[in-house]
C-alpha cells in the first residue's frame, strides 16, 4: 500500500469517483471528480490533535461499527494517503462554521473548510476495473437474529474482533457483554449457495476464512470450543487442505448441517440453535456464546454507473462478465478495458492479485505499443445517396455519426469512435449508409441461403454477437439441445437488423423470426438495442396492417451465460413454428409481394 | 477485373465434437457442390498446425480468394483463420466461420441425420456470405501511454504497481478517503496466516 502512495509513476486520486468516459481503445477520455477531504493531504502529518477535540461520533465503517469516529478522522491507522478527512455530513460546520475546534487545534493549519470538489480530465489508453463487491447482509435472513440477538456477529466483524488494531485490541469478546466467549459457532454459506435466500453462487472464500479464523482463536485461547456447521468445506486452493486439516487437529468441531434457526437466552445473552448432523444422522442441540455467519460476497450495488460508463456486462450473478471464460478471462469486452479482482467474481486475496497481475499484463500490451489496429467493420457513408435526414446521427450511441439537415451536409462518420454496431446502416432508408463487413447484401444472401430449401421448416433467429449468439454457443458447450429447425444469422449488434431483412424472411417463406440480443440495460454497444425496440415495434404494426400475424416475429433478450434459457426459447419459437401452415406462408408470400408491388406503382 | 470467386470450404472433426455427432464426409460433398466453391476438405483438427497448413496449401495451388472454415464459433477461431489467411496472402476478412460445433453437432448429438442437413444449411449459408465479403483495412490509432485503475483494493493495487512498474502513468481512483479496499479491514489473511496490510 505504502509503495502505491510514493511511487513516481502512480497518481493516487481517493474520495475520487469517475464521472464520465469516452473515447475508445488507446485513447479514453475520463473525467474525475475529486472530492473536497477539507484536509489538505500533503500538509496533514496525521498527529491526531484535530480528533482530540472534535465532539461529532459517528459509525465507524472500518471497524464495521463495533467502534465510533469523529467527523475528522483517519479511516486507520496505515492509512494511504496518511492524512486526516473531513465527512462534511457529519460535521457540525457543515453550512455555517460553529464548531471550527479542530481548526483551531490543528498547528500545521491545513484544515480547510472552503475547499471545494474539482474535476480531473485525464487522458488513458486502457482501463482497469477493480471496483471489489460487497460484502453480504445478513440483516435479510433474520432466521440467525442478526439484527436481535447482539452475539450474532458477521465473519467480518470477528475480523475486526480479533485483530490488534482492531477496538478490542485483538481480545476475542462478545458484543453483547464484552464477556470472552469459550463456545463459539460458525454457519457457514450464509447468503451464498442458495436460491431460495440470498444468492445462488458459492462465495468462494467464506470456508477458508472460517479455517483461518478457527486457527487464529484456537492460537490465542485454545480452551475455546468451536463448531462449524457447514453444507461442504470448499478447501481447493493450495495449502487449503493443510489448514483445514490443522483445524480439525486443533479441536475444531464440523459438524454437517445448517441450522435452522437460533434463539437466544436473554439473562444470558447465550445462543441455542438445533441441527440436523447429516453426517451421524441425528438432531443435535447446541448452546453456544457467540455466533459467527460466515457471509457471502455479492456484486457492488453502486456498480451500475461503472458498468455503464464503460459499456461492460454483467453476468446472471451480477459480477462484471469477462469476455471469455477461458480465452479472455480478464478482459471486459469493451477493448481495452480489464477486470481484476472481486469486481468479476467473489475471489481470496492470492486469486485476486493474480487476476490484476495478468489484467496489468494485458493492459500492458496495449499500452506498450506505439499504434494499435481497429477493427474494419465499422460504418461509411455513400454521400451521394444521403439525404441529411440525420436519422442515422439519432440512432448512434457513440454520437459518432455528424450530419446536417438545415446546412444539407452528407453524414460523417468519425472512424475511430465507430464501434461498429451497425444501428444507422439499419436504420437508414436509402441504403446510404453501411456496415463494412456485415452488409446489406451479405445478409440478404445468407436469409436467401438459409431459407433455400424446406422454408416451412425453418426458424429464422438473428443473434447478436455478445449475448445470444454467445448464449448459443453456451447451450452448445453446455450440451443442452433444442430442435434443429433454428437457423442462426449472426449480427454484431440487434441493432444491425434492418427491417427490410425481417422482410425478406417471410417473403421467402420462413414461418417465424426471432430478433435477439443483450437485456436492455446491458446492451454491449451502450443503448443502441432501444433502436431495436422501435424497429420491432415498427414491424410488428407492419404485418398487422399486412394481415400478417405478428407473432410470427419475437423479439427475446438473453445474456451471454444464459444457454438454458437459449435453448428453452428455441424450442418455444419451434412451437410456434410448427403452428404456421403452408396457407398462411403462401398468403403472407402474396401479401408482401403485393404491398412491393403498390410500392414500385 | 472482376476476379472470379474461387472458395475453399475447411470441413473440421474437431476430434469427435463435430465427426461424433454429424457426417462431416456429406457436408464435404455437399459443400463442394456449391456455387464458386472450388474445393472442400475434411480436417480432424483444422485450428491445429496441419489444419491451418492445409488452408495454406489450397489457397496457393487453387488461387482460393474466400475461405470458409466449418468448425466452432467465431467467437473461439475466427482470430486464427484469420491469422492463417492473411499469412498466405489473403486479406483476413475473406474468411467466414460456419458454426457446426456449438450451434449443431453439440445441441443435436441425439439425431445424426437433422444434424448432418443443418450442418450443410450452416455451410450453404456461410458460402452465401463468403461470396460477398471484400477485403477490408484496419486502421491505426495512437495509444496514449497512461491507464486509468478504478478501485484501490488489493486488486487495484497490484495492478497499479506492476503497470506503473512497467514504466506506465498510472492513475488510481478511489471512492473512499484511503486505498486497502476489504482487505485492510482484514486480520490475517489465509493461506499464510500473514498480515493484511
């Protein structure tokens, strides 16, 4: 930590948010809004003096509660910066100076109320996002009286508990009346592994904190009596098996089986619970002095504005989604962009710093090269066919498309803030505007192919790239199946499906269409499926006025880990398909070419 | 000129993943069949060295100009034949994929026959593609030297320290008023029952 703050070459910004980005691989723009300390950081010697005299207690984030702070404070000890903070919420001289005691106290003078926040603009060619997670409340499952009973305590506040530093001084008491507990219980999973009550995943790290910890209170009070109740002891990582088996060298007792509930014995604050041993098969009674829950991790509930910002994804879980599981495991899939840590998934701290090792490594490769090479398929304009309606500029989510309708000013398109999905060559009326790479005249061939022989047969699903498509081919790794009538047609983008392409599909004799893409807020071209919306909703009014049923056209959002639901979704569009007779294909046959013939009259 | 389209269509086992599931034998014969598609090969593994040396051989004695490679996702190999091509001569997007792994053989390897015709469907309409790709340049940007770390826990730590190690301007943002995100909040830490901070 202390390196991070004097290294030449690292611009530490704390109480700093990121406010905004733009700008592409190589070459981002970000905007950093540095909040006022109203402490001036490199003045601040961190004496303590300022503290003294500030009458403001306050909850103590650090110490998750179990201690106070003032309303200037170090958030600890081996703070980095090692300077003192102001939480101007908290302070008594908020909006006019009434207290100023820690002012007049402070002989370095570097307290400053008129400080105000300031916003950095910072120019970077890649990013790394290691934003970490929350930790689990238990406070939604009361089952284990956490918000009752005061000896119900989180494994994170056992940490703060039985550290040094920590408001006890590293002696082990329990909360509710300082008294050292001799029977401690663990439970173990709680918040995690369940899809009833909290959530679903294995949280990763919380059966080796409870081994660690058992270890630690078992050094420094070796009478106490532990029992851990667990559904599996998850000891994979190296070393892992050695420290669980020292525990249970040490004493500590693990029992198979979560309790249901606990009560509490108010005189005296003792805890009872009853478990079903699955191991001896029997019920067990335990009374016990203090309960330890051994909470889960969970995506961090203020990640959204990150997420956005930098068009990541997220996975069903709520943890950011790599870009490959395997392949690109570190990469987001916004490029340049690089996941580390918790921010991904719920990982020990060794995990952790190998995953922001290898995200420095990746981040290195671009950084370290002079030029980097874009990706071809993005957007070109044909001038002479424009004409400046600027819908096209509309539909861009990258604002990178400029036109003029007053000035008649053919559209432009700025080629290295193009991400290429394809939204205005959709959108486009007079074909004016195309996608390199993934054309109009492409699509069509491959629509025609794919509906050249047995049209009745066959199921048209237009996938974007980055969720169903990606979803497809999960349900493929996955091994699920799903009727083979369904003929994929990948698009970067739901976005590139351009009406005309629906169109064609049921003039060919296709008996249904399925547009998909990324869930709505996760689009992986910022906002640009909304067009999809609108264009779906444009069709739909289409083929009702056409006398076509427009059910026949679906519209689903999956994500790139939802293969299950892929394959559920096709195997209800085959439903649907096999409803379609060769009646109604023929008459929407006519139908669609009689309105083309209106159109040419 | 307009050049003659001449397309050579790589038919791959994948080991059993594909050759267990589907016959790739008639999607070879029916490939050949197809418009501009001048020949088709079976391969047991074409992403490996033989596989992609074989695309070598045919592009340079067929003067194939489009490439399609039956086998899995783009999303997994496109980046190879892409590499492959291009070290033959050929632009890299006159390459397509036609997915016959994850999209067919893996989700019917119950029904050898409907996967065998929907893997010919997938080639029929990856060849109608192929005929219309063109050759495409990647433009070059300048890369601003410098990365942006958001969060300063054990991750954003260690990232930042072995980036600005590197010789790299680093910025780190952090939300709160210290860096040591969770992990400082730590007693000792497992496997080595060491110190947090």
């Amino acid at each position: 930590m202390k390196d991070v703050g004097r290294h030449p070459r690292i611009k530490l910004m704390t109480l700093s948010e990121v406010e905004d980005v733009s700008g592409y691989v190589g070459n981002f723009n970000v905007k950093v809004r540095r909040k006022a300390r109203y402490v001036r950081e490199a003045d601040c010697t961190a004496c303590g003096e300022c503290a003294t005299v500030c009458p403001v207690n306050k909850y103590n984030e650090y110490e998750v509660g179990l201690a106070t702070r003032n309303a200037i404070y170090i958030p600890f000890p081996q703070s980095i910066p090692s300077s003192y903070v102001i939480n101007m919420a908290d302070c008594l001289s908020k909006d006019v100076i009434t207290c100023n005691k820690c002012v007049e106290k402070c002989q370095k003078r570097c307290i400053d109320f008129d400080m105000r926040d300031e916003i950095v603009e910072l120019k970077v060619g890649a990013v790394v996002v290691a934003t970490g997670m929350d930790v689990y409340d238990p406070t939604r499952l009361d089952e284990y009286g956490y918000t009752r009973f005061q000896n119900v305590v989180t494994s994170l506040e056992l940490e703060r508990l039985i550290n040094a530093g920590g408001p006890t001084g590293g002696h082990l008491v329990r909360p509710g009346d300082t008294k050292a507990p001799k029977r401690i219980g663990f439970i173990q999973c709680v918040g995690s592994r369940s899809h009833n009550r909290g959530n679903p995943y294995c949280s990763n790290i919380c059966c080796m904190v409870t081994i660690k910890n058992s270890l630690l209170i078992k050094e420094h009070y070796p009478d106490t009596e532990i029992t851990v109740f667990y559904i599996d002891i998850r000891a994979f990582g190296k070393g892992f098996e050695d420290l669980y088996e020292r525990s249970k060298r040490e004493g500590v007792r693990y029992v198979r089986g979560l309790p249901e509930h606990i009560e509490e014995d108010p005189s005296t604050g003792s805890l009872r619970l009853k478990v079903e041993n699955t191991t001896a098969g029997c019920i067990e009674e335990h009374e016990l002095d203090m309960v330890v829950l051994a909470v889960g991790l969970e995506a961090r509930k203020d990640g959204d504005k990150i997420r956005h910002l930098l068009s990541l994804s997220q996975t069903s879980d709520g943890f950011l989604a790599e870009s490959h599981p395997k392949l690109m495991p570190v990469d987001a899939p916004t490029r340049g962009v690089f996941l580390a840590g918790c921010v991904e998934s719920p990982k020990d701290i060794k995990d952790s710093v190998t995953q922001a090792s290898a995200a420095a490594a990746r981040a290195g490769v671009i950084l370290s090269s002079d030029k980097i090479k874009l990706d071809a398929a993005i957007a070109v304009v044909d001038k002479e066919k424009c004409t400046f309606c600027e819908l096209c500029v509309q539909v861009c989510p990258y604002s990178a498309i400029s036109a003029s309708k007053q000035n008649k000013i053919a559209a432009h398109v700025t080629e290295a803030m193009c991400a290429g999905c394809g939204s205005c060559a959709a959108e486009c009326a007079f074909g004016a505007i195309s996608l390199r790479h993934f054309e109009d005249a492409q699509y069509m061939a491959q629509i025609e192919a794919a509906l050249a022989e047995n049209p009745q047969d066959t199921a048209i699903v237009f996938a974007c790239n980055w969720c169903s498509y990606a979803a497809a081919d999960l349900t493929g790794t996955s091994r699920l199946q799903y009727p083979p009538n369904i003929r994929i047609i990948r698009t970067m983008c739901s976005a590139r499906v351009n009406e005309k392409f629906v169109m064609q599909a049921f003039k060919l004799g296709a008996p249904v269409v399925l547009v998909s893409g990324c869930h709505l807020a996760d689009c992986h071209y910022m906002a640009a499926n909304r067009s999809t919306v609108k264009r779906m909703d444009r069709l739909w009014s289409r083929l009702e006025r056409l006398g076509i049923r427009p059910e026949r056209l679906q519209l689903e959002w999956m994500s790139a880990a939802e293969g299950q639901k892929f394959a559920r979704v096709m195997a209800e569009l085959d439903e649907r398909r096999s409803k379609v007779t060769p009646e109604e294909i023929e008459q929407t046959r006519k139908a669609l070419e009689a309105a083309d013939k209106k159109k040419v009259a | 000129m307009a050049d003659e389209i001449r397309i050579g269509v790589f038919v791959c086992e994948c080991g059993l993943n594909i050759a267990g599931f589907l016959d790739c034998g008639e999607v070879r014969r029916y490939a050949e069949g197809l418009e501009n598609v001048v020949v088709s090969t079976v391969n047991r593994y074409t992403c490996a060295d033989p596989g992609q040396q074989e695309i070598k051989k045919k592009i340079r004695e067929l003067n194939l100009n489009r490439v399609v490679v039956a086998s899995c996702s783009p999303r997994l190999h496109e980046p190879t034949f892409r590499t492959c091509v291009a070290e033959e001569g050929l632009n890299p997007y006159l390459v397509d994929m036609a997915n016959i792994r994850e999209q067919c053989s893996w989700v019917h390897s119950t029904d050898r026959k409907a996967a065998t015709e929907k893997a010919k469907d997938i080639v029929r309409i990856a060849v109608a593609r192929a005929r219309l790709l063109k050759p495409q340049k990647e433009n070059e940007i300048p890369v601003t030297d410098a990365v942006l770390v958001i969060g300063g826990g054990i991750a954003g730590i260690q990232a930042s320290l072995d980036l600005a190690n590197a010789e790299h301007m680093v910025y780190l943002v952090e939300k709160q008023p210290s860096i040591g995100g969770v992990m400082a909040q730590l007693d000792k830490t497992f496997p080595t029952m060491d110190c947090s901070i």
